[in-house]
C-alpha cells in the first residue's frame, strides 16, 4: 500500500516531479532572458516584397491590425488581402484602408474556389497569382506590427541557407476574463517552450501569426497546393522547406496577436485545437511537455511527500519562478497587464486539464468547420458532434 509521506517511492516521485519542473522553469526564465539581449539580424539589401493577408469576417480590432501593416517604413512593399466571398465584411475594413493610404500598394482577391480542407490555404492559393513580388510574407489577420516590422522579419531571406523565417507572438487581450486567460496562454505557455526548445536544438516550427519565404522557396515545395490538407498548414511548411535542406529562423521579431475570447467555449475550442494539433504532429514531444505545467507539478510532489519541508521549497521556488517567467515575457513582448499574474493559477490549471483532454479525441472545432485529425497531420472534414 502507498503511503504519502517524506520517505519511500511516492516522496521519491514527488521530490522528483518538483526538481525536475524547478530546472525547467530556471532553464525557460534564462533563454527569455537572453532573449531580451539578441542581437537583431543585419537588414538585407532592401527587396521588393508582397505581404499575404487571408481574411474572413469583420474581427475584433481588424481595421488597427490591418493599419499596422499600411505603415511600414519599407521602400517597396504590396498588400493582397483575400477573402472568399464577394459579401465578407472585411471588405469594407480594406475599403477604408485603401482610400485612407492610396499610397500604399494593395490588392483584393476574391476567390470561393475550395480545394482542400484548409480554407485559410485554399484563400491563400487564390492569392499568390496576384503576388508581384518574389520575398513573400504570410501574416495572419489578429496581428499588430510596429513599423519596422518588415525590414527586421525578411532580413534573414538574403541568405539562401534559410528556407523559412518565422516569429515569436505574444498575445493582447481585448476584453473581460477569457480573453486574458487566452493572452496568458499564449505569453506564458508557447513563449517559452518555443525558446527552451530553441536553446536546446529543436527547429521544428513555423507559426501562421507570420512566416517570410522566397517564391522559388514556395516552387520548391510544391506550392501552397502541399497544405491544402494540412490544419496545421504553418507547421507544415516548415516541414516541407526543411526537407528541401532548407533551415527554418527565427527572427528575433515578435509580433502580437489579438486575442477575443468571450466566453470559456470560444477559449476551450481555440486551445484545444492547438493542443490536439501539436500531439498530432509530435505526440512523444507533446507528453514530455508535461514538465512545462511545472507550478502543478510541484504542488503534486508536496503531495506525494506529505508535505515535506523540502517539497514546500520546491514548491516556492517554482511559484516565485513562475510569477518571474510571467513578468520576464511581458517586458521582452511589450504587452505589460498589471493584473494579469492573478490569473496565473486559473490558467495553469487550465492548461493542464486542457493538456489531459487532448489526448481524448482527434476532432477539433475550427471557425465553423468540424476536422478529423490524421496521423500524418492531415484533416479531413466532417460533421457531428462538436470537439
């Protein structure tokens, strides 16, 4: 029979458990710091370049993300902006920016035409014929950039080592107590495991917020018609350019993105989307993340011990670790919220209950589209029950 006490196999796991997410989470505060110090990339010779902007719908704050874009300090720059429908409300939002900024290159897209079961990808496809311009960025519509955002993301494409350049994003919250919570998940969780993964190797990513590419890069690969099946097509066509001999950067540029969660259902949906995306495509990763939910964890270990004196350092060690790690990235992000470390336990639990339920189901909810997800990181739609 197990006993929870100081001593025997539990108090080994638990003392175990906690030192372990203790090292972690020192490991995770010191690569964002460094972070904070790297030495931004030398700006290439200046190329003309076509920015790709998928849209669908009228979002929370599209007209300020879009606007952003409008004013880059940039010699040479064109704005496709793609929807689906002649109808979509994000026409009018482009509208308004055209004669706002009509010196400002840019082109609408209007193409229904759905080939595949990734309509963001299918949106892209209809695009790129109208791309003038061989440096190519794909950027989603929730962004926010500063004006120096372009020159500072393709600087990387002058060297034809790199095959796709790609960003860290932080999260902005819009309004009321599920849009912070997404903003934590984001700032608090993907931050810093896409550097520790950095720091330790790991290049396996490319995320849709932004990634930057050469056309002849795109050819390559076979085209944007290679992840027309993809849900996560971002991920995927880091895959496709790596296995071209092609390295993937990223930049020391982080965007932000806006994140409108209003209810728990709109939150559950959008992360548990990601969760089971990312134990799709790396399932033996994806259950050694475990260690990155490291405040749960120690508290487990004080359990496993009975509440030793050694597990309740741990514990504190973790709590004033976790609480640095969260200030830490909101100064290197620039997305300061004076309130939002009170939120920290309610999130970290939730992002481990939504860590546990992923490995339920292969189904997951996106916009109005329910997909099955497949081993090779395919989707297919379908209908039925909601994820």
């Amino acid at each position: 029979m197990l006993t929870f006490s100081s001593t025997g196999i539990p108090a080994i796991i638990g003392y175990t458990l906690g030192g372990v997410a203790v090292i972690y989470q020192i490991v995770a505060l010191s690569v964002i710091a460094l972070w904070r110090y790297r030495k931004p990339a030398r700006p290439a010779i200046p190329r003309p370049v076509s920015i790709l902007k998928p849209l669908c719908g009228e979002e929370p704050y599209l007209y300020e993300n879009l606007r952003s874009f409008c004013l880059q300090k940039y010699p040479c720059y064109q704005i496709v902006f793609g929807v689906r429908e002649p109808d979509d409300p994000a026409l009018a939002v482009v509208e308004h920016l055209r004669r706002e900024f009509p010196n400002v290159n840019m082109t609408v897209v209007i193409g229904s035409v759905a080939i595949g079961s990734n309509l963001k990808v299918c949106n892209l496809l209809n695009m790129l014929p109208s791309a003038k311009h061989d440096w190519l960025v794909l950027a989603d519509s929730d962004i926010v950039v500063d004006p120096d955002y372009l020159e500072n993301l393709v600087a990387p494409l002058g060297n034809t080592d790199i095959g796709i350049v790609t960003c860290l994003y932080a999260g902005i919250p819009i309004n009321g107590i599920w849009s912070q919570l997404g903003a934590l998940f984001i700032n608090d969780w993907f931050f810093p495991s896409v550097l520790v993964a950095r720091a330790f190797g790991f290049r396996t990513f490319a995320f849709g917020a932004t990634i930057a590419l050469r056309r002849e890069t795109l050819i390559a690969i076979g085209g944007f018609e290679a992840t027309l099946n993809s849900l996560a097509d971002d991920y995927r066509l880091g895959e496709l350019t790596r296995g071209c001999g092609l390295r993937t950067e990223l930049s020391g540029y982080i965007v932000r993105t806006t994140v409108p969660d209003q209810d728990l259902c709109a939150l559950w949906n959008r992360e548990i989307r990601w969760s089971r995306t990312i134990r799709n495509l790396r399932p033996i990763g994806y259950i050694f993340s475990l260690i990155t939910h490291s405040l749960l964890i120690t508290a487990f270990g004080v359990l496993l011990t009975g509440g030793s004196l050694l597990s309740l350092l741990l514990l504190t060690a973790s709590l004033l670790l976790r609480l640095m790690q969260h200030f830490m990235v909101e100064r290197t992000s620039n997305t300061t919220n004076p309130l939002s470390w009170r939120l920290i336990p309610l999130r970290d639990t939730l992002t481990f209950i939504e860590w546990c339920a992923s490995f339920g189901r292969h189904v997951v909810r996106w916009r109005e589209q329910r997909l099955s997800l497949r081993a090779d990181g395919s989707a297919e739609i379908r209908s039925g029950d909601s994820p």
